[in-house]
C-alpha cells in the first residue's frame, strides 16, 4: 500500500518586496498524474530547456511530449512508465493520492503573499459587490510559496473539500519558496521549486524529491486555481523504494529496468540522466490558515 | 482652588451629559388572573439538575413543548397536557429518584442523615422515620419552591413507609417519595396565585400581589430559566421580595450568576425559535456545507451574540442586527468564508467589514430557518421579520388559494421573478407585499446561509424596501431593520410576555408602552429592561382567581 505524503525542503526567506497588503491561500484538493492524453501529447513543462527526439544526444535521447497547447519540449517521462507501473501493485496509485489529501495527510498549500486583490475575490464571502474571481487578471509581484498544512479538512456532501475551510500550518515542514513571480491574465508559473514526497511502501516510508520543480496554475472562474507541478525523480532514490525488502522482486526489476529506460533528466558528467520527470495535475481550493 | 476646579468638572459634566427624560410612573393597566404555569422541557431539566446535581442525566421523553404567541414558556399556560403525557412524567420521576439512590453523591446530598435498615428496636426505627421524612421534606421544599403543608408531608412519608413495607427498605421508601414529589403538579408547575396586598392603594384596580414566595419562583424562572437557588427561596420566606429594595439585592445576584446568562439565552432560543435548528435538514445535493451538527453550531453562534452584546458589552439591542462580530467554530466559518478564529471550538471573530454579512440577520440560524430544505423562502425571512422582530401578525394564506411559486425557468430564473409571477395573483399580493420586499433582500444568501452573488446565472438584486426605508442589500436592510420604529416596541413586549408567563391583553397596553419608552430612553440595553421589567407591577400584580 502506498500512501504518498509532502514535505517541502527548507529555503532562505526572502525579503519581500512586493506591494499588495492580501494573502491568499489555496490547498491542493485534487491531484493526479499527468498523463498521455494523445500520442505525444501530454501536459508538463520542458525541465532541461532542450526539445528532445528520440534517439538525440539531449535529454538521453527519450523524446518529448508536446502540451496540447503545442509547447514542445514537455518532459514527462513517468507518463510512459505509469501504464506500466499500474500493471503491479502500484495500480491504485492515484486514488491512495487523492485519499491522502481528503484525510488531511496530504495537504500542499500554494501561498500567495503580497497579492494586490484577492484572486478568488472571496466568490462565497459575501464581500459586496467583489463576489466572482480573478480569470484573466494580472499583478507584476506576488511572493509564491509552497508549504504543508495539516488536520482533518471538511469534506463536503459533495464529498470534496469544502472551499474556504481554515486549516493550520504543518510546524515540521519548512516552506519552499519560489520568491517573486508574476500572475499574468490570471496564470502563475514558479521554478526553482524543491519539493520532497515521503512515500510510503508497505510499511516503509521513503523520500522522494522532485527536483527543480516547476509550477504553473491558472485561476479558475469559481474562483479555485488548476495547474500542474513538475521536476525530477532521483533515480537511486527510486531504485531504493523499488528495492524494499516487501516488495515483490519481479515488480523491483519491473521498477529497475523502467528506471534505468526512462530517466531523461540531470545527466552526470559521463551522460548518463540521474532523474526521471514527472508532471502532477492538481486543483487547489481557496483556504485559511490558522494563525493562532 | 480645588473647590473651583471640582465646580468646574461638576458644570462639565452637567453640560454634557445627556439627561435621561424625566420617566412617570407606570400607567394604569389592567390586572390579569393567575395561570398555571407548566415548566417547559428546559425548565424541568434545568430544575432537575439544580436541585440535584449536574451528574443527573435528565429524562426527555417528555411530551413536546408548544408555543404560544411564540414563546414556550407561554405554551405551557394554555396547552393541556395529554394521557400520555402525564405518564411520562410519572416514569420520569421515578427515572430520576432511581439515579439519586444509585448516585452516592447525589444521594448524600438528598439524605443528610443514615438509614439503618436493619433496625430492629423501635428507637432506631424511630430514627429511621425521623430521617425519611426530613430528606422528604427538606427535598420537597426546594423542589416545591414552598415550604410543606404538614398534611403534605404526611402524605410523602406514607408513601415512603408503604414502599419500605411492600419492598423491604427504606431506600425504597425514599426513592418512591422522591419520585412522588417529582410528579406532584407542585412541582411541574409553577402555582402562584397571589395575596390581598396590605399596601394597595385605596381605589386601585389592583388590589393584589403575588407573595414574597411565589415572587422567588417568578424572579427565577425569568431570570434564571431554573429553580429557586436557597438563597432566593430564603429571601421569598423572609417577605423581602415583596419590597423593592430586597427584590433589587436579588436580582443583582441573579444578573450576576452564569444562570443569569443561561436565562437571557433561553430568552432569545424562544423568542427566535432557535431551538428548532437541533432539527435543521437540507438538502444535501443542494447545500454541501450541510451537515448534522450544522444547526446546533448555528443555534450556539446566536445565543453567544445574545449573551455577548447582553452581558460583556450590555450593548444596544438593535447592535443585535447590525454588528460585525460573531462567534464561529470552524464549520460556520467555513460557510461565512471567514479565517476561523478557533481549530476545536467556538470563539469570537469580526466578519469582514467590508463584507455583506453582519448580524443576525447574517448568520446561519436565520438564513437557514427561515429557508426551505432546498432553497430560500423570501416569504418566510420577510414574514419571520415582521412577525418576530415587529410583533406584526400576518394572516395565514386562504385556504382555498395555491400557494405555490412557479419552478425556476427561462422565464422566471430567478427568485424574485417567480414571487413577483406569484404576487400576480391579488388574493396572494396583500400579505406577500409585506413580507416579500423584505425577505428578498437577502437573497445573496442561500437556503443554507452560503454567500451567492448570482441565481441560475443572474446577478442577484437584493434591493427593496421596508416600510420607507430603502435597502440595496442585506447590510443595508440589517440598518433598516435596526432602525425601524417597531425593533424596540416588539422586543419589549415579547420579553414582558416571557417574564409575566402570560400573553399580553389589551389592558396592559399602556404599560407595555411604558416598558418599550424606559427602554429608547436607557439605549436599548437588555439588562436594564430586564431590571425594569423585575420592578414592573405587570411582574409583581395580579388579579383575583377566576
């Protein structure tokens, strides 16, 4: 059984900067993984800034999706490896995600700090005349940072979690701060983000970090924020997991080999690529956090 | 030069004080008879355990209270109780006597002597007898709220010696007299029927007055929602409650106890309905903040704003509709979209004052009682105003008339559209006119309480009017709610009605108007109309027997 939990690695605390005197915070509701949607053609980001073949010297040679709005260059290789993996015992992957982040142990926050009006305008806060969210605004400073809350959320009769809930920040997890990044017609993009997964295995609770993440969301007009979150899975970290002693060892060398086909990201000095790329879909739903 | 200096201060504060009006007597009024008073389900508990202990679990199968002029208290004066009903009093009784004998606390409390069943001589015996009938007495006077006739007494203690004879001890005995002065209708009802007052008037049309003992029982229900304490049972035995003065010391202490608050919030659970939040069901497709404990959340919020703005702020009574501060736990704040102030509980927060939604007229309690399962009732909110806040009673709809509104369409998308479709029918017009104007405006509210700026893709217009005082929105129609000319009037009565334990007749008009006047003139505060009410010969008179 898999239980994936989030951490995010320590980051100096920059000064900020910009203007705006609002906070908003929102909290990954939904997340899954970004898959092929067609024939090459898969949501992510171009982590290494090269547009790969199959068979070129970039990106060991593993070709690249290209988004469905046509950017190139995408490096998503785990959406070739998660068919697979889906044939072990990895198959209920995505739902043991999804019911991590309803039972509270799961829960990413995306904080907006400095932000000159709220991006869901407070669509259910009774706030005059402002009801409705901000699709397609902009504002040139915003400090983006990602961090971990904790508790049990509320779940609504919809059986999602309820907008606007209060939770409270997760004292052990340190922020990963992307700095000042810019919302531009109602889209955010950071780099430089290091976020670390304890995965859980049979018992077993292993990290894995996603490398040089980066992010991107586009504000929704419910007022929500939808957008994916990629980077690097360290090879040897993953072979580690694969390697638990309770996990079956054909399913290890199933893991082993898919690792050693597929990683396309941080070639050492020989070039050979250390890490395997990965794109995760997320919702994120507006949320206090507790300042008490 | 310091005698200078305090005239100085002295004209100063002489200058800029506003004086209250000079304030006449209480009018003239007309006397009503004694009413048996049944204690509500509330008051019966709250008795129970204050008589006996916290620990005591209080039975509530009990037939359900039903209003009158809106109030429970009041219902307990003009409802009957049924067949049914008075059995469950019996079995609750003997409920309760069973838990104090097998509570050794609350069974040292009731019995301050030892009983030894295995007495043989006729001294220990003696004893025994002795015992049994100072625990019944002592217990029957404060449950009681009156001292016990002899024959009274007389009748408990055969009814212990009979239980020990036929089951064996004197536990049993104590238990059934227990039981038997917990169903006597002395204590299920409040009886106070009043004297010939030595200092009446010569000429007055009130001649009466309730005694110093039943004054102790009034003092307290109204205060307290709850029994007698010894202090207050002693002061009415003393004869203090019959002047002003020894009412005043009481009614301090009182004001002062926690009972205090828990009576002023049983005033406002009655007077708002908020009890009936306990039942609160929505549709759970409709609504997904909704859960089970929603309503008792919401019911909490309001009565901590009644006794927040009543005690802690002995505020204006018409800040009630208009202030920014509330007390939320974190799933009304998550339906009020606000950061919640407290992760495990209740606690007091400001709502955005920049945000529509402010008062009780803001809060859950009210949006969704007023609503239907599955959508809001503008009609309802709007009649609910009239009715409760301005004491205005509307009639019924004919029998004989559709009272349904159109579904939501193309044609009427909105809920303002399908009720102006619906006032469309004159037999319907004359009484939605006064209640739909109204509850329209607060529309920005669903069924449940939720903020909504939009109905089925339209932008929701929230404006109106309440008698001449126009409103674009909710925020606006909460200060034309509490500024409307009936806000104090109403809440004066009601609250008389609530401390007299009877509805208000004609004849009492006048000083009912008296009431609401002290009340403008004194800043609206609760406390002191509670205070005025206490000394308000409605309070303390009372006509002959009919």
């Amino acid at each position: 059984m898999l239980l994936w939990l989030l951490a995010c690695a320590p980051a100096p605390d920059p000064e900020p900067t910009c203007s705006g005197d609002k906070t908003n915070v929102f909290v990954i509701s939904q997340l899954s993984f970004s898959r092929e949607v067609s024939d090459g053609v898969s949501a992510g980001f171009d982590l290494d800034g090269a547009t790969t073949a199959a068979g070129d010297e970039t990106g060991c040679g593993l070709a690249d999706y290209t988004d469905p709005d046509g950017t190139a260059g995408i490096d998503n290789q785990f959406a070739r490896v998660l068919p697979v993996l889906e044939t072990t015992e990895a198959q209920a992957l995505e739902p043991l995600i999804q019911a991590a982040v309803d039972d509270g142990s799961l829960l990413i926050t995306l904080e907006l700090g400095h932000v000159d009006a709220d991006i869901s305008a407070s669509g259910s806060s009774g706030s005059g005349s402002s009801a409705g969210s901000s699709v397609g605004t902009s504002d040139t400073c915003v400090d983006f940072a990602m961090a971990r809350a904790t508790g049990t959320p509320s779940i609504g009769t919809d059986g999602r979690m309820e907008w606007y809930q209060t939770l409270a920040r997760e004292p052990m997890s340190a922020r990963s701060e992307a700095g000042q990044v810019a919302l531009e017609d109602g889209r955010l993009q950071a780099q430089g983000l290091e976020v670390t997964i304890p995965v859980t295995i049979l018992g077993h609770e292993l990290l894995v970090t996603v490398l040089s993440g980066s992010l991107r969301f586009d504000v929704q007009p419910d007022g929500s924020v939808a957008g994916y979150l990629a980077g690097g899975l360290d090879q040897s970290q993953l072979l580690s997991i694969a390697e638990t002693d309770n996990i079956d060892s054909e399913v290890t060398e199933l893991v082993s080999s898919l690792l050693d086909y597929n990683v396309d990201l941080a070639p050492d000095d020989a070039g050979t690529c250390q890490q395997l790329s990965i794109t995760l879909k997320f919702v994120a739903i507006p949320v206090f956090l507790y300042e008490g | 030069m310091l005698r200078y200096v305090l005239q100085m201060l002295w004209l100063l504060a002489c200058v800029t004080a506003d004086p209250l009006p000079e304030r006449g007597a209480a009018p003239e009024f007309e006397v009503v008879s004694p009413v048996l008073k049944r204690l509500t389900q509330t008051q019966y508990g709250n008795s129970l355990r204050d008589l006996l202990g916290s620990a005591l679990v209080v039975p509530n199968d009990l037939e359900p209270d039903d209003a009158s002029e809106g109030l429970l208290v009041l219902g307990g004066t003009v409802n009957s109780l049924s067949a049914r009903g008075v059995e469950q009093y019996e079995t609750a009784a003997f409920d309760v006597a069973a838990q104090v004998r097998a509570d050794s606390d609350m069974r040292a409390a009731l019995m301050p002597c030892a009983i030894d069943d295995a007495a043989t001589d006729a001294a220990a015996e003696a004893e025994n007898e002795t015992c049994v009938s100072d625990t019944l007495e002592a217990f029957g006077h404060r449950a009681w709220r009156r001292p016990l006739e002899p024959a009274e007494l007389l009748r408990l203690t055969t009814i212990a010696s009979a239980a020990r004879s036929t089951l064996g001890s004197w536990d049993d005995g104590v238990q059934y007299g227990v039981a038997a002065i917990l169903q006597s209708p002395n204590f299920l009802y409040r009886i106070e029927v009043g004297e010939d007052d030595p200092d009446a008037a010569a000429g007055s049309s009130v001649q009466r007055r309730y005694t110093s003992v039943e004054m102790a029982t009034r003092l307290s229900y109204f205060l307290w929602n709850s029994t007698p304490d010894a202090e207050l049972l002693a002061a009415g035995e003393s004869g203090e409650l019959v002047t002003d003065a020894g009412i005043d010391a009481q009614v301090e202490r009182m004001l002062a106890d926690p009972r205090g608050r828990d009576g002023v919030r049983n005033f406002f659970d009655e007077m708002l309905t908020l009890y009936k939040l306990e039942d609160l069901s929505k549709d759970p497709t409709a609504y997904v903040h909704t859960s089970s404990t929603v309503g008792s959340s919401a019911r909490e919020e309001t009565l901590s704003l009644a006794e927040w703005l009543t005690f802690d702020e002995d505020g204006d009574y018409r800040d009630f509709f208009t202030t920014t501060t509330t007390f939320v736990d974190p799933k009304l704040a998550t339906i009020y979209a606000v950061p919640a102030p407290s992760l495990d509980g209740f606690a007091q927060t400001e709502l955005p004052a920049d945000g529509g939604r402010r008062g009780f007229l803001g809060q859950v309690s009210f949006l969704a009682l007023q609503a239907h399962p599955t959508s809001t009732s503008p009609t309802r909110r709007g009649k609910f105003i009239r009715e409760v806040l301005f004491c205005t009673p509307l009639s019924p709809p004919p029998a004989n008339v559709d009272t349904s509104i159109p579904e939501p369409s193309d044609s009427y998308p909105t809920m303002r559209a399908r009720l102006e479709e619906h006032m469309s029918n004159p037999s319907c017009a004359g009484c939605h006119a006064m209640t739909d104007p109204i509850g329209l405006g607060f529309e920005n509210f669903d069924g449940l309480g939720g903020w909504r700026a939009t109905e089925n893709g339209n932008t929701i217009d929230a404006s109106g009017d309440l008698d001449g005082a126009p409103f674009n929105n909710a925020w606006g129609l909460a200060a034309a709610v509490h500024d409307n000319a009936n806000l104090g009037p109403c809440f004066s009565r009601t609250l008389y009605q609530y401390a007299t334990g009877h509805a208000a007749s004609e004849g009492e008009r006048d000083l009912i108007n008296w009431h609401a006047e002290g009340f403008a003139d004194n800043g609206y505060k609760v406390q002191w109309l509670l205070r005025d009410l206490v000394a308000s010969p409605g309070f303390r008179r009372v006509g002959v027997v009919q």
